[in-house]
C-alpha cells in the first residue's frame, strides 16, 4: 500500500470519525463506520431490517428473522443449525454453539463433533457475554440475563440468569408496556 493510499484512508476515517460524532455520539472502530450493518444482514440472508456488526462471526446455517440486532463481537454457530426470531436483541459478546468437540477432544480425536440446533424465540432480549449451548431452545418474549449460561430450554416469557442459568422470574406484557415480575425463590429450568 502506497504512502498517498494510506494517508486517504486516514483522511476517510478522520471524516467518518467526525460524522459518526456528531450524529451518533459514538466513535466505532474504521470498519463499522465504513460497512453497512442492515446490508450485511441481507447478504446474510437475515430478514428484514435485522442488523449485525461486521465484527460479529456467523459460521454454518444461520437463520435470523426481521428487525433482530446482533450485537458486535457476537459468535453465531450455525453448525448444527441456529434460528434466531423476529425482534430479538443479541447484546455485545453472546456466543450462541450448535456444536461442541468435548468428546472429540478427549478421546484424541477418535470421537466425533456432536451438534444439535438451537432456536430462539420472538422478542427476545440475551444479555451481555451470555453462552447459549448447543441444543437450547429458548421460548418467545424471554429475557437472558447478561454473563448467563443457558444449557437448558427456557419457556415462554421467563427470566433467566446465572450460570448455570435458572428462571429468576417471569415477563408480563399488556399492550406496549412491560413487567418483569421476579420470584423470591429460584426455579431451576428442567
């Protein structure tokens, strides 16, 4: 790359670097303000209005209803199949498996990758660095607590959280308005 190349492409940053400020108030990384989120999502097939930060990874058979976000440093294996609903908000550093290589690790490759599809629901919210494991089905309207292991199906409009993750409570929804009522005591999700 040429001197006069490299020095455009700073320019270019310096004034995206700007627009983004002042219309966003945010600073991203070259890449994310250069690329556009809502089209890589359509290459990707998402469906409409979903958007995915070009730092996010998605590997195998990946299916994304409309107007769902996927956070940036996201993981979506696709692998063993994983369907994402409509309305979704996949916060910053989820990392959703299809697979895993435990056993194939342990008896030195002599057995194989095992997968199993996972399927989130409609309007769901997964929190923060939360791990969804192979084989999960979580329901509609649920929330993921941020940093949460979800290694067990969730049902419908339930509260989640911890590690391994247990229902904390329920969600209550009433027109556009919405009510997370939380129980005293842990259930553990069966």
């Amino acid at each position: 790359m040429t001197v006069e190349l490299k020095e455009q492409l700073r320019k270019l940053y310096r004034q995206l670097s700007d627009e983004f400020r002042k219309k966003w108030d945010r600073s991203l990384p070259f890449s994310e303000e250069v690329f556009d989120r809502e089209e890589r999502a359509k290459f990707l097939g998402f469906g409409e209005k979903s958007t995915i930060y070009q730092n996010s990874y998605v590997y195998g058979d990946v299916k994304v209803g409309k107007n769902t976000w996927i956070g940036p440093f996201t993981i979506l294996d696709g692998a063993g199949g994983l369907t994402i609903g409509d309305f979704c908000s996949i916060s910053c550093g989820v990392q959703i498996f299809t697979h895993e290589t435990v056993e194939w690790a342990l008896t030195g490759g002599k057995a194989k990758y095992v997968f199993a599809p996972v399927h989130i629901g409609n309007c769901c919210f997964i929190g923060s660095l939360s791990v969804i494991r192979m084989g999960t089905k979580i329901g509609n309207h649920c929330v993921v607590g941020a940093k949460s292991f979800v290694n067990r199906n969730v049902p419908d409009n339930s509260v989640v959280a911890g590690i391994p993750a247990k229902v904390i409570g329920k969600v209550k929804i009433k027109g556009d308005r919405v009510e997370i009522v939380y129980f005293k005591k842990h259930e553990r999700l069966s």
